[in-house]
C-alpha cells in the first residue's frame, strides 16, 4: 500500500498541469542534495494536500531532518555556482 501511495505522489509531481517543471526541478535538487548529505527529507502541508486534491502547487513545504540552514547554503552554492 505503502509503495502505490508512493508512486502516485510521484506520478502527481511529475504532471506539468499541477507542478510547473522549473518547481519540479527545484525540488530535484532539493532532493539530490539533501541525498548527498544524508538528509532525509520530506514534501509536506499544502504542497501534499493541493497535489492530492489535483490542485495547482503555489508554494513547496519541504521538512528536512538535520542542519536546513546547511542544507540550504548548500544549494544556494550549487545554483549559484560558487
């Protein structure tokens, strides 16, 4: 069961109508990074709830487990190129 809500929600956040691709990219490296890190994160809140209902994602609630301010000066590094 675990694994078809899985696939879904990752159905859902592929699909352009919902989540623009530049969304979906962010949340890529989002992802990628936080891999890297050995973070584990998490798409929570609105972001969970507007997707399920087949709303259009304005924002992204994101839970990080570990140092997100290390987390994010990291991305902004990698997206900045420095």
């Amino acid at each position: 069961m675990k694994s078809k809500m899985k696939d879904e929600m990752l159905r859902l956040m592929r699909d352009p109508n919902l989540l623009p691709s530049e969304k979906q990219t962010l949340l890529s490296d989002i992802a990628a990074q936080a891999a890297a890190m050995d973070m584990p994160c998490y798409v929570v809140g609105g972001f969970v709830r507007d997707l399920l209902l087949g709303k259009p994602i304005n924002d992204l609630d994101v839970i990080v487990e570990g140092d997100a301010i290390k987390l994010g000066e990291a991305l902004v590094r990698n997206m900045v190129g420095n």
